[in-house]
C-alpha cells in the first residue's frame, strides 16, 4: 500500500493504491471523479479515510 498526493485545480487529489482490496481502490476512483466536478466534501471524507486506514495498518 503506499499514497501519491499530486495538486491538482488547487485541489489536493490523493491516489490510493490498496493491492489487497479492490473496494479501496473502487472508492478512490469515485472521489477521483468527484473531484473533477469540484466537491470538497469527498475530500474531506477522503482524507480521514487515509489517515484512518494508515494508523489502522
């Protein structure tokens, strides 16, 4: 597992690459796309979610 953080339209867009389950990676391409529209609250969940996940491992 490892996160690629990239500024994008002055919006933080977070990659997340989880090997052992395609459900992380269906989530992240669903923010991802939400993204484009400009939503901040998917982010917001987003984040919580790689900083929930990452003192989970």
């Amino acid at each position: 597992k490892y996160f690629v953080v990239q500024e994008k339209e002055k919006t933080k867009v977070i990659y997340i690459y989880e090997f052992r389950h395609n459900s992380v990676l269906s989530l992240n391409q669903i923010a991802w796309r939400r993204n484009i529209s400009g939503s901040k609250k998917i982010w917001i969940f987003m984040e919580f979610f790689v900083l929930n996940s990452f003192c989970n491992e």
